[in-house]
C-alpha cells in the first residue's frame, strides 16, 4: 500500500515526520513529492499510489485517469473545490477534507484582518475598537464558531446566519441566530464570510446584500474569492466611501481594488488562514489518519462524494 504526499506548497517538516510516523507505522509505504511545478511530475507520481494527500494541488480528470490504483484522496484542509468530485466518483475514489484542523489559525487571521482594517491599516491616523460593535458571521461551520469564539472575547455583539444550521445551535454557542441574511447585513456593521465556492454561492456577496450594511462596514472574506461578486463590490465601493473590504484571497480584479480604494482594501499575498504551524501539522496528520482509517477500517466519517 502506497501513500503519496503530493505538495507544490509542502508541508512543514515536523507535520511530513507526523504523517509518516502514521503511515509508516500502519505498514504502508510513504512517497512525497514536493514544490513540483510541473503537472507532468504529479501524473508520474500517482500512476502507483493507492492514497493521495494533497493541500491546495488539484486533482482533476486527469490525475484520475493516471492513478490507476487510487482509492482515496485527502485535502489537507476544510475546503476541496480544488479536486474534481464528479470524477473522483466516476473513479470510484473516496475524497475527503479535514474539517477543523484549520478553523483557529483562520479565525485568528480573521480577528487580525479586522483589527487591521479598523486601525486604518496602521497609517498612524486614529481608527475605532472592536468592543460593542456587531459582528455577523456568514455560515457557521468550524471557522465561524472560532470567529464567534474570538469575537466575544473583545467584547463584540456576535449574529449568525446559516441556511443549514440549526438556530437552537447558533444559540448555544452563545450567538444571536438571525431570521434571514439580510437581516444580518442590515444589523452588522462587520460581516465575516465564510461560505465554500458552490454554484449556490458564487458571485452571491454584492450589492444586495454589502449595500445593505450600515455606515463603516467592513467585508471580511477568508473563504474564497468566487463567492464575491466583484463588479457589484467595486461599484458599491465607489458609491460609498465608508466601506472596507479585507480579504486572505486577492479577488480576481485586485488591481483595480487596489488602484481605486487605498486605505480601504486589503489581500493578503497568498491565502494565508492556514498558515501556521499548528495548523500544518493537524491537517496533515488528521489526513494520515483517515486514509487509514478508511483503508483499515472502511471509515468515510469525512468523505464529500456520497
């Protein structure tokens, strides 16, 4: 059994020295390939592999087509839109995700982006705090309810909206649970986002719905770049001065962002939730582990291809 660990942007070394350590220790044999910058060099790899952990590489068609023994790929991380599901399952190859292992370091980035934006991004000029504004946060899933973990913790007013989350468990957490989304823009002057890139969700933060928050919002995205509308955003900024938007993934158009909103916009170089140590080595070890388990044991808890 042949486990590869393909990563153009690898692992840190003590989370590569903890997948093998799971691996090894299961009786499997380990292979890595990494900081490839050829698709070429992931195709020869997978022709012999029975599991694939990968990060932000993407699986699609034709990495399926030439891992003739795969039964199981694993993103280190929560979100998976860069591997292929409809072929993965024409495969018949188990994908899974890691849910979790990332939501602090992201949250903390999250807390951090909008310290920044609120400070003017320390231009030296005088900006607001955080203690008694409202926060809403957009799908709460493992990232949201560490945003909402950390929000409290500065004194903000914390709302949540989630089409499929149950209102008695936004409750729980400590959190107000708001009839609609709108309702949501409407009361929060911060909104986090942090919905997956879905055909539902796609292009669906613009106008309608930015243009709804009051006086001094700030648009916090950590999650992905195809859920805003851009041209909307653009346009709304331009219209109203008072509004920030801070991102851990450049939109698509960041020059113009950048050119048009100086001291109100915000990317990051690269996406950088993730980026910490903590959460390099448990994405990469809970991956481990759950390619055993599911070779072991037929465990699919995380599989995301029913």
């Amino acid at each position: 059994m042949k486990v590869l660990v393909a990563t153009s942007k690898p692992f840190a070394k003590v989370a590569v020295d903890g997948i093998r350590k799971v691996i090894e220790g299961a009786g499997y044999e380990l292979v890595l390939l990494e900081k490839y910058t050829e698709k070429s060099a992931l195709l020869s790899a997978v022709a012999d592999v029975d599991a694939i952990i990968i990060r932000s590489d993407i699986i699609d068609a034709e990495v399926f087509d030439a891992a003739k023994q795969l039964k199981i790929v694993v993103r280190a991380g929560a979100g998976y839109d860069n591997v292929d599901l409809e072929s993965a399952t024409a495969h018949g190859v188990c994908v899974m995700n890691t849910p979790g292992q990332n939501a602090n370091a992201v949250a903390e980035l999250v807390a951090g982006l909008m310290v920044y934006a609120v400070r003017n991004f320390y231009n030296g000029t005088s900006g607001i705090e955080l203690l008694g504004k409202k926060l809403g946060i957009h799908a709460f899933g493992n990232v949201g309810r560490n945003v909402a973990r950390i929000a409290k913790g500065f004194g903000m007013e914390v709302y949540a909206f989630d089409a499929y989350c149950p209102k008695e468990v936004i409750e729980a957490a400590g959190v107000h649970a708001v009839d609609s989304v709108e309702d949501m823009y409407k009361t929060c002057q911060f909104i986090s986002l942090h919905l997956p890139a879905t055909d539902e969700t796609k292009n669906s933060i613009g106008r309608n719905l930015v243009g709804l928050m009051p006086k001094g919002a700030v648009l916090v995205n950590s999650a992905r770049k195809e859920i805003i509308n851009e041209e909307e955003l653009i346009q709304l900024m331009q219209e109203r001065e008072d509004i920030k938007f801070v991102s851990d993934i450049a939109p698509a158009a960041a020059a113009k962002f950048e050119e048009l909103f100086a001291g109100r916009y915000f990317a990051t170089p690269k996406k950088m939730g993730a980026q910490t140590a903590e959460a390099n080595i448990n994405a990469g070890i809970a991956a481990a582990n759950q390619i055993v388990g599911f070779i072991k044991d037929g465990c699919t808890k995380f599989m995301v291809n029913r």
